[in-house]
C-alpha cells in the first residue's frame, strides 16, 4: 500500500488517463543521419549492381576487410570462384576509383569533419591495403577451378582417342564391310549392269547418310540392312560379339533422345557428345588464357614487396604446373587428331557429301567435297546400326517401354538391343509404310573406295 500512496496519481491520469482521449505519447527525437560520401566515378546503375552484390556476399567476405584477409591468405574455404569473380568485377576498385578514395581521404583529413563512407566505398577503401587485388583474383580465379577444367579435357580427349583406337585396330569392321560391299555387288548385278557387281569398295557415307543404305527397302518395306545384320548375327555371331565390343568406343560418344521437331513430328535428335575439332578450339583458347594470366600473374608479383607472401610463393608454382599439364594435353591431342586423320584415309574418307541447301528457294546438292568432321563420321556409323526412321517405327508405347530405356539412357548398344530394334526376334514390332525403293539394288558402289 504505501508504493501505491507513492505513486504520482494526478500526474499518471493526466497524461496517461483515457479521459484524455490519447494513447501513449510517444516522443521521436529526430536523429539526423550523417552524410555519407560516394564516389563520382561510380554511376547510379553501376552502383545498384555494387550494392546487390555487397548484400549477396557470404557472411565471411561480408566487409573489405574479411575479403582482404581471405585473399591474402589465398582461403579457398571461405573464397569461392563465384565470390572472386563478383569481388573483381564490382568491388575492386579500379585505378580512377582508388585515386578518387585517396583523393577524399586527404581531404577531409584536412578538416575537423570526420569521414563517413558509403558502404560501397568503405568496402572497397578496406580492399585498398591488397596490392594489385583484381590482378590476384583473376589469377586466382583462373587456377580456382583449372583441374577440373584440366581432367573434363583429359577425359573427353581419352573418349575420342578410344574411338579412333577401335578403327585401328578392328578385325571385325572390315569383315561387317565385306559382308555389306557382297550384298551391294550381288543386288548391283546383273546382265545389263555387270560392273556394277564388281566393286571394289564403297564410300562409308552409304553406311549411314541420306542417300545410301536407307533408300533400298523391299516390298514390305524392310530395310536391307535388316537382312544384312540377320545375316551377320546368324551366320557369325562369333564375329557379331566382337564387332559390338571393338565398337562400343564409338556407340558411348553418340547420345540419342526422342523428341519432336520445330513443327511437332517426332524425331530421334543425335549429338556427339566429344568432337575432336572442338577439342582442338577448347585447347586453343585455354592456352591462350593460360598466356593472358601468366602475364597478369608476372605483372601482380611486381606491385608486390613482401616476398614471404602466399601469393607469391604459391601462384608461380601453381602456373608451372599448369603449363605442364596444358601442354600435354595440347601434345596428346595433336597425336589424336593424326590417328583420326589415318583412320579417315584407311578408309578413304577425307571427304564427303555434304548436306543439302537452299539456293534462292531452291534445293541444291551439297558439296560432295565437305572435310569429314568427327561428328559426321561417328553419326555415319551409329545411322548405319541405329537409324532414326527405324526407332521411329515403332509406336509411342514400345518407344516409352521398351526403345528409350536401350537407345536413349546410355546404356551399351549390344547384339540382343540391334536384334529387337530390327525385328530379328520373334517379338518384331509393327512397322509403319515406308517408301519402296524402285531401284533394284543400293545406289552404284563407288571403286576403289573404302576397300573392305
């Protein structure tokens, strides 16, 4: 009772009572901001992106100076590739902004009023004790994720060197082309066109390019390689085993999926997945990367003084052993790159027909001279056992069930896969109507060509 006596009664139902009509008064004392500096040279849409990227900063770089201390210390476990390339691009400052900072600096040193920065400039003010920061974290960045860059070439450029391996060194791909040259000469025979049975060879584009083996169709409109590979797995299904394992090297470079065109038909689409010419062009450009960086590296280590600095003791070895690497690789691709161009003349393959054009509305044949590529090369063999007319031959169901989960998921082309997809088991799909060839034979075997 007597804290209650105590209390200032008349003074509480004065300002705090409901017969006054008012709630709690709440005073606001007006705290003026103090004025923070920016820097001219930074444009307002420039530094809306600074300042996204400021506040999209993990918490260990989440100021300059956490930033220049994981950069000194070259810590990858707080520096990621993706922070170091939003600090070079935005927070680093560049020579016209770092002049402008030291600028203000001075000058209000001159004068009682202390110095308040932007959060931007004071990000990039802190940055300022790293000597040639953007230069270091380019370097950095470059070496960050170069080995896996490094092993995704090696690895590519061993896929391709095992496919060109298997054309070198395959008993069984002239034996499957001497099979195929005899069912061309004896469907090219006859009494008015007997030179067209003694051909010594054919170009291997017939294998599996518009124009060739998918023109010669019987009655029924089955393919004649049909009959060709039922002859093969029936008569030599020693040979056919063997013929499956030398080519899979080639079978494991081509990816298939069914999908539909740009006008909604269904379409088996195929990509190589590794083509030597664009190896050659990756090779290229990281090695003049790698020339573009050691140069920068060279230039950082001059603005350098302290020689005990983990930059300067690290990165130079780090670009040695880059270099190493690079270079074999670059070697290793240029051996790959002869064994392709062998595998090319053994078989009298330098050249080919190249797709047809359009000419001011007009369809035109192509170049019968185009440079073999890679990619036409491993597609000319994968059409030849898989072409996409005949994956398209079966209904949307046996396409889900039963074709996607053999051709299309990676898994290894085997002897029972190219017999289910020919109709050389017993469960032999329903085939649409194809167009039946009015030719007797395949189209006139090219001499001396390929000889098998």
């Amino acid at each position: 009772d007597h804290i209650i006596e105590a209390l200032p009664m008349d003074e509480i139902e004065k300002r705090f009572g409901k017969a006054t009509g008012q709630g709690v008064a709440v005073v606001k004392k007006e705290v003026k901001k103090p004025k923070t500096v920016k820097l001219s040279s930074i444009a307002q849409e420039q530094r809306f992106q600074i300042e996204v990227c400021l506040r999209t900063l993990p918490v260990g770089l989440n100021t300059g100076s956490k930033a220049a201390r994981a950069i000194q210390d070259l810590d990858r476990s707080i520096m990621s590739c993706e922070a170091m390339s939003s600090l070079r691009r935005f927070l680093c400052p560049t020579d016209e902004q770092e002049q402008e900072l030291r600028a203000k600096r001075r000058e209000r040193s001159e004068t009682p009023e202390p110095l308040i920065w932007d959060p931007v400039e004071q990000y990039m003010e802190e940055l300022l004790v790293i000597s040639g920061c953007s230069l270091r974290l380019g370097c950095w960045e470059f070496l960050y994720n170069l080995s896996e860059r490094l092993a995704q070439l090696q690895e590519n450029l061993q896929r391709f060197e095992r496919m060109v391996r298997c054309f070198l060194t395959s008993t069984e791909i002239p034996f499957l082309l001497s099979l195929v040259l005899a069912f061309g000469n004896y469907l090219n025979g006859g009494k008015n066109e007997k030179r067209l049975g003694r051909a010594d060879g054919f170009h291997v584009e017939l294998l599996g390019r518009p124009g060739g083996l998918d023109l010669v169709n019987d009655t029924q409109g089955r393919n004649v390689r049909q009959l060709i590979f039922e002859t093969f797995c029936e008569k030599y299904p020693s040979h056919t085993e063997r013929l499956f394992e030398e080519l899979a090297p080639v079978f494991d470079l081509v990816q298939r999926r069914i999908g539909k065109d740009a006008q909604g038909v269904p379409a088996l689409r195929k990509s190589v997945r590794v083509e030597i010419e664009d190896l050659d062009k990756q090779l290229s450009q990281l090695k003049s990367e790698f020339t573009k960086k050691h140069h920068e590296m060279k230039e950082c280590l001059k603005l350098i003084d302290d020689p005990a600095e983990k930059f300067v003791i690290e990165i130079p070895r780090e670009f040695d052993d880059a270099k190493q690497h690079i270079d074999d690789l670059i070697r290793k691709k240029d051996t790959t790159l002869q064994q392709f161009k062998v595998v090319l003349a053994n078989f009298k393959a330098e050249t080919y027909r190249g797709d047809s054009i359009v000419v001011d509305g007009q369809l035109k044949e192509g170049n019968p001279k185009s440079e073999m590529t890679s990619e036409v090369w491993c597609k000319i063999w994968d059409n030849f056992f898989v072409p996409p007319e005949r994956v398209l031959s079966f209904d949307a169901k046996r396409q889900k069930s039963v074709i996607e989960p053999r051709f299309c998921k990676d898994q290894p082309l085997t002897v029972e896969s190219l017999a289910l997809l020919w109709g050389l088991t017993k469960e032999e799909p329903r085939r649409r109507s194809t167009t039946v060839c009015p030719r007797k034979g395949v189209p006139a075997a090219t001499r001396r060509r390929a000889s098998a």
